[in-house]
C-alpha cells in the first residue's frame, strides 16, 4: 500500500501521551513544541523503572548495576542506528547549548589566526555563539545573512563568502523562527571541497524526522532529545575520524576513549536509559501503521518520517494560509508546507497588536504558546523585530490534530 493511501492515526498517537489525559493538561492545545515536546508512555515507564530499581553507579557485577550499565549502552546504540551512525560516533549530554559549547573548545585547536568560521543570522543562538567566540582564537566570523525578503538563506550567497580560508561552517538544518528547512546535504558538499567542518543543528528539524547523518554529509549534528520526546538532554553526532583527533577534555585516564574525551563528566544515567522509550515508541508507532515488519530501523524511520510529514502538512498549511491571508499580519517563511521544506513551526506579527497582546489572547483561549525570540535574536534583529517582544510562534508536531488546527484559527479571528 502506497503511503499516499495511509494517514496518521491521531487518536493512537494522543493516546501514547498521558499529557492529553492530564487533568492539567487535557484542555489546552500545546502549540509550543519548538520549545520542548510532550514525552509518550514509554519514556516514563524506562525513567521511572531505572529510579525504582536501578538507580546505583553503573557497571558493576551485582544485577541492579549491571542492568543499569547494559540499558545505559543499549540506548546509545539504538540511537545511533535511528540517525545511521556509529555507537562511538554520539554524545549524550546535558543540552544542545552545552554540547556545542564543548565542540567549539575541542575544535579551537584546529584554528590557526586568520582561518575562516561561517555563521548565520538565521540560526538560533547555541550554534552561534560558540563559533563566534573562537574569534578570540584568532578565527574571522563571516555572517551568511539571509535574504530580507523572504527569510531565506541563499546557496549563491553562501558560496561568495565560502573560501580556501574557511575551517567551520555552522548552520541551522531548519530554523526555529523561519522554519525553512536548509540543503545541508549540498551545504556539506561545498563546505568539504574547501577542507571546511560542517555542524549540521538539527534542533528544530529532527522532531519532525530523525535525520540520516551520513547522508546529510555533515562532520557533527546535533539536536535536543526533549523536543524529539524524551527528557531534558542533547544528542551530538560526530564522524569517527574526526572524533580520534580531537582533545581529551575528560579525566586523563580516559584518553583515547572517544567520545567520552570531548565530554567533562558523563551523562544523566537514568534520562540516557530512558531514551530507550523513544525508540520504543517509534517502533510501536511503525507496527501500528505498517504491516513490513522485517525492514530495518533506518528504513522504518524514513516511512514514520514521511506520514509524519504528510500529516504536519495537514495541520500546518491551514494555519499558514489563513496568517498569510491577512493583510494586518506578517507571517515569517514560506506560505505553504510542500515536500518538507518548511516545518510546521510558524512565527508571525501584528501590525496593529504587539506580539505579547496576542499570546495573551491565545492563552485565554487555551492555547499553549508564547511571544518571545526563542534565542533567535539575530534573526528578529536582521528582521526588524523587537528582540524583546518577539515572535508570536504556534510549532506543532505530529501529535497535534486538525480539530486543535480549526481551533487555532478561531483564536485567530479573534485578534
């Protein structure tokens, strides 16, 4: 059966997360999954059966810690097959802002006074600043600016700045204001014909698909593992190769023992085992819509990926159609979701109302959102946005429905 001919089942999918059932929650619409997503059943039942029985120091030969070590690797490695990576090429760590903090001091070695760094004023700030610092290194930050008018960063524009200088290219896979999703596979291509390192910050793009690294070509990818529905931690995503040469910045007996070298301190143990329900929850979603259980996981992924994507279209283009509509409106970013090339985060101004008027509206209305600048400063900024009111963004995700779309809207009218 075609995927064309298979839609997303929302009522089981609201039903994997007890957050819909909450007497707290079950009466809003969560339209801030940018910022963090809900979490399903199964992450809860591995966080709260690792604190009842395995909650002691790992690896050791009793039961309660050799469980607890075992389940600790196991959510490594089923991670790294979901993005098509290696066990030893990924790093669980506290954020994705911590994560790049750590990168960016392990790659400062590699920066000579003069050497080139690219950034953009698209991105959100964690994979910004940290490039920006190397600049005490001697490094010269060059800003890949996007084009005004539509938001967009340009490939042409990107290659009149990329140079036989250029050591770091760091860029956003999809913006968390625009939205737009970035050709990082052509964007690591041109960055490697000239030596360069490609961090790839898929932050707001894998919640909507988890990624293929290798194909995306990228050196490092990075992205927040609680707003792809786990807990409050970041995934890096680094090749193998490059991984070898970097800097031991852990305890010395642990030199050589990449990627715990590029990490000060070790993971959370029991929110790295609950990853394990992520997967779990994937491979749950996967059996409850497709019958080919004999594929493997990457292959599952790309066919959840693709329903997700046809379903987010569904309840995002509605939306988007209705604030580009409005003439007292500015919508950021594409007016219409095609082929995934924008996610269904979507950000916008009044004319007439501040930003901070009509989150309040929402809110009244049950809708669970915000006005702010989402640590996208430079891109409000480029755009001639107050920083400090911001951004009205409704971002929804796979488990939001076309009733809470229609519910949207009306809210709208409103303003």
């Amino acid at each position: 059966m075609s995927i064309n001919n298979i839609s997303l089942d929302i009522d089981y999918v609201r039903a994997q997360f007890p957050a819909f059932q909450d007497t707290l929650c079950k009466n809003w619409i969560f339209a801030e999954n940018a910022g963090g997503s809900y979490v399903p059943n199964e992450v809860i039942n591995r966080l709260s059966k690792f604190m009842i029985s395995t909650k002691v120091q790992p690896y050791a030969e009793y039961p309660m810690s050799k469980i607890a070590g075992n389940e600790m690797d196991e959510a490594t490695k089923l991670f790294a097959k979901m993005i098509n990576a290696k066990k030893n090429e990924i790093l669980i760590g506290g954020s994705t802002s911590v994560n790049l903090y750590v990168l960016s001091n392990a790659l400062k070695n590699f920066i000579k006074k003069g050497d080139e760094i690219i950034v953009t004023n698209q991105d959100h700030e964690a994979n910004i600043s940290p490039w920006r610092r190397l600049e005490e290194n001697g490094a010269v930050i060059k800003e890949w600016k996007f084009r005004n008018d539509t938001a967009e960063l340009d490939i042409d524009d990107f290659k009149k700045i990329l140079s036989d200088k250029t050591k770091i290219v760091a860029v956003t896979h999809c913006s968390n204001i625009v939205g737009s999703v970035n050709r990082l596979q052509e964007i690591s291509k041109l960055s490697h014909e000239k030596n360069a390192f490609v961090i790839g910050d898929g932050v707001s793009y894998a919640p909507h698909g988890f990624p293929n690294v290798k194909e995306l070509g990228v050196d490092f990818y990075t992205f927040s593992l609680y707003k792809t529905y786990g807990p409050h931690l970041g995934l890096l995503y680094g090749k193998e190769e490059i991984l070898k040469l970097l800097p031991n910045q852990n305890h010395e007996f642990l030199n050589g023992n990449y990627p715990y070298t590029i990490n000060p301190g070790g993971p959370n143990h029991e929110e790295l085992v609950s990853l394990i329900g992520i997967y779990e929850y994937i491979i749950n979603f996967y059996n409850h819509h497709f019958k080919d259980k004999d594929l493997d996981i990457r292959d599952k992924i790309e066919k959840i990926n693709n329903l997700i994507s046809k379903h987010e279209e569904e309840i995002a283009n509605p939306i988007l159609e209705y604030l580009s509509n409005r003439n007292d409106i500015k919508l950021i970013g594409k007016k219409y979701i095609k082929n995934k090339n924008r996610a269904p985060t979507i950000s916008f101004i009044s004319k007439q109302k501040t930003s901070k008027e009509i989150s309040k509206i929402l809110v009244k209305n049950y809708i669970a959102t915000r006005n702010d600048n989402f640590y996208a400063w430079r891109c409000l900024k480029a755009l001639g946005i107050d920083t400090e009111d911001g951004v009205v963004r409704i971002s929804l995700t796979h488990y939001n429905s076309i009733k809470e779309t229609e519910k949207i809207i009306k809210a709208l009218q409103k303003i």
